[in-house]
C-alpha cells in the first residue's frame, strides 16, 4: 500500500484531496483518497499518462490548473 502521508508531505500543492507535484515529466496528480489513481501532466496542460476515468481526469486536471498558480517560481 502506497503511503498517504509521505505523498501529501512531498506534494507542492493539496487541493479538495488531489496532491500536486512536479516531477520528472511535468506535473504529477495523485487521488489521496485513491493513491493508486494518478495523472501526469505537461504544464501546458497535455496529458502525458493516466490511469484515471474519464470523470476523475476532468476533476485532476480542473486541480491541476488551479494549482498551476501557487506553484509558480
């Protein structure tokens, strides 16, 4: 089992239970309520890879682009 806590202490921004990071490829978002339930995304907004449906990667990437802004350097 993923650990929740390690995830949410690592990630640049939380928001409504969606951790936001940045990675090697962009950004990474990840489902707190569901770990294994991620996103990653360019920061133009294109999805690189997912695992999510398609209503929960509407709501990532929404989180996504909300977090954009206090993300930024």
């Amino acid at each position: 089992m993923t650990d929740m806590e390690t995830m949410a202490k690592e990630a640049d921004v939380i928001i409504c239970g969606y951790a936001v990071s940045r990675c090697s490829f962009g950004f990474r978002v990840i489902n707190l309520h569901d770990p294994g339930s991620c996103s990653v995304f360019r920061e133009d907004g294109c999805l690189i890879e997912t695992n999510m449906n398609d209503v929960e990667l509407s709501v990532a990437r929404e989180y996504f682009q909300k977090a954009l802004k206090y993300m930024e350097d």
